[in-house]
C-alpha cells in the first residue's frame, strides 16, 4: 500500500481551521466576553421564505409513495437546471439544458473539475486566492504557477504572454480580495487562454453582491468564453445556502480538447463519482429564482451590502487602504505598518475582540493585508467598525 505523497507539500493546517483554534483558546479564557467573528464567509440571515416554503413542500412530497423521489438525476432535476437557464438568460447567456451540472456547492465542483485534466497540465493560480484551487492541484502533484495580484493591479492580475498555463483559475468578486474584474479585462483573459489553448475555471460564486450593471456576472457574457471556460457559482451566498449544500458549474459544448467535449467528461465523472443533490435541496434552489424568491434573496443580499458599506465608510475614515465591499461582501485591506497579518489577528482578537482572516493565509502576495467579511448583523458590524477605529486611530 502506498499513500499519496503529493499531501505532504499541502500546509500543515488549513487557514481556517488555525483560525477556530485560536479564537477557541482566547473564548475559554475569557468566556464572558463578546467577540464578533468577520473571518469566515459564513452567512448569518435565516434561509428567505420561498425556500423555506418549497423545503417544506417538497419534504411533504417525500412522505407520499406516489411523489417520493429517490435518486435525483446525475445532472440535476430539469426543474431546477431551466430555472437557472432562465436566470442566464436574463443576462444574455443562452445555454443548452445539458450544459448545466446541479452540484453540492462550487467548493465542490471546483476542488474536483481537476479530475478531467491530466496531471501533466500547467496550472496558473493568482496570487492571493481560496486555497481550494491550490490544494486540489498541490493533491495531484500538477505545477502550480502564480500570478501576481498586488495593490498596483488592484488585486486584479491580468495575462503575461511570458507565462505559459494550460488551466487558470479566476475568481470575480474575487475572494479573498473583493475586487472585481471588468468587462474589457475578462476579455482579456478569455483572448489569452483561446491564444494558448487554455481552460478559464471561472468561480462566480459572488456575482449576486454585483451592484454596478456595467461588470460582468458571468464569464460567458464575454465573448469568446464558451469555447475556453468553465463557471462554477453557487446558492451560499446568493441564498444562504451555506447549511443546505447547492450549486452548479456550466460547460458549454463549445469547450473541447480534440474532438472531446469536456462537458462529456465531467458528465461521466459525475455519473461515476456523484449521486446527485436531494431533491428537497433542489426545489429549495430552484425556489431562489421565481419572482418571489429572487426580490427576498435580494433584500438578503441587500443587507449584506449595507454592512459593506459601514465597512467602506469605516475604513475611508481610518484612512487604510482597502479593495472590495461595493460590489463585493469582503473587505481586504492593509494592516498597520510594521505588523505581519498573523500579528495583526492576534492584536485585533486580544485587543478589540474582533476575528477576521490574516492575508497571509491566502498566497505571498497576501501577507500584509486583512480580510473582514459583511455576513454579520448590522449590529455587530456597527460595533466592530467602532472597535477597529478605535483600535487603529
């Protein structure tokens, strides 16, 4: 028996499970204490109640011999995959029924997409990013290259001719960074990859936090991405799905290596290694998009926004310089001169009670900066906002 050796170049722990064991050791100390948590993208605002309404439904279905269901099927229910053909093409996105995979979240479908490529592939990965898209290929022993993102690209790396990649992967509202790419840069982006030959992995998860109409939600409204693109997105922040498990990820039949369409592939993976989501979830999603659902999703998400905002107007206050919170729910600012961001966590846990997320964690590139996220209820926002500029001033 023989283990996989490519685990031992992973990081010793994983960011955020650091994190909990931290703030676990500062609450036992000091139990009567309020600390306000803006590390983890973690939603706090109860599922809207449209979801909770086809939930409900559909559990009452699965009690009844004649609309029990079982199995779902591998790609999905046809109800919930039209309703998000539907959602794409309010956007000007025409899609095919069997362009669209139902999955378990895009963390998912992400970490596992490397399973259709070989390991030869040269992966390009920005630099901060989600350690998902490294892990995954750090597991798989491919080489893993990383483009810089910086305050003078505004965390928003663009294509070097000098840089040769076979899969890249992009994030936008970018996580951890919240910036957001516009149009004439995605298409950038997907002009390279159709030069090289290389697959855009395209993680949208954020795209519904986009308030201004002039950027794009979807790489496939730019032109050229159908034929060099996959896009994952997912119902945990769109919906606060974060506790119920839903997403999906588009292959357009454009997309092939040869004569093999990867939609295929990922189809035959998914018929191997998938049983599907439960069929309560996806009415549940499917929920998300009729007329109701999508105005109490938005006021959700219009919660979320007025935290960013807070942030924002705290952060301008302060006078540090930061990325995200208008079209984004994270925060990535710089910390104070002289710190690393891991000491910066420690003195905002013990000195305002306040955890976020050290940059570090997220690349090279990212030591330096801090990310704070806008789940959390307006009050705890407000309050931690007051800590931070007293903390800071």
């Amino acid at each position: 028996m023989q283990i996989n050796t490519n685990y031992a170049n992973l990081q010793d722990s994983y960011l955020f499970l650091t994190i909990a064991k931290k703030v676990a050791a500062y609450t036992q100390a000091h139990p009567e204490n309020k600390i306000i948590r803006m590390g983890i993208g973690d939603v706090t605002q109860p599922l809207v109640p449209a979801v909770i309404e086809a939930m409900h439904k559909a559990t009452d279905e699965m009690a009844h011999k004649e609309t029990f269901r079982g199995y779902s099927p591998d790609q999905g229910y046809d109800f919930l995959r039209e309703a998000i053909q539907g959602y794409y093409a309010k956007r000007g996105v025409s899609l095919k029924l069997s362009e669209i995979f139902v999955g378990d979240g895009a963390k998912s479908d992400i970490g596992n997409i490397v399973d259709i490529f070989g390991e030869d592939n040269r992966v390009l990965i920005p630099d901060p990013v989600y350690p998902v898209y490294v892990d995954t290929n750090v597991m798989a022993g491919r080489h893993v290259s990383y483009l810089d993102a910086n305050v003078q690209n505004g965390f928003l790396g663009m294509p070097d001719e000098n840089m040769q990649a076979d899969i890249i992967y992009l994030c936008s509202p970018n996580n951890p960074t919240g910036a957001v790419y516009n149009r004439a840069q995605l298409q950038a982006w997907v002009d390279y990859a159709l030069r090289h030959d290389a697959v855009i992995l395209f993680d949208a998860a954020y795209e519904s936090f986009i308030a201004d109409d002039t950027l794009p939600h979807s790489i496939f409204e730019i032109e050229g991405a159908k034929r060099c693109a996959i896009e994952f997105c997912s119902f945990s922040k769109t919906a606060g799905f974060t506790g119920v498990r839903c997403g999906y990820t588009v292959i357009a039949d454009e997309l092939v290596c040869g004569e093999t369409q990867l939609n295929t592939l990922w189809a035959r993976r998914q018929a191997t290694k998938f049983n599907g989501v439960n069929y309560i979830t996806q009415r549940a999603a499917a929920a998300v998009f009729t007329q109701a659902g999508q105005q109490q999703v938005r006021d959700v998400i219009a919660y979320y926004r007025k935290n960013a905002a807070m942030m924002v107007e705290a952060f301008r206050e302060i006078g540090l310089w930061f990325t995200g919170g208008e079209n984004s729910p994270y925060i990535w600012h710089k910390v104070p001169e002289g710190m690393t961001s891991w000491e910066f966590f420690d003195s905002l846990l013990n000195r305002a009670e306040v955890v976020g997320t050290p940059g570090s964690g997220f690349g090279k590139n990212g030591e330096g900066f801090f990310r704070l996220t806008a789940f959390g209820t307006h009050e705890d926002t407000a309050e931690a906002m007051e800590r931070l500029k007293k903390l800071l001033r």
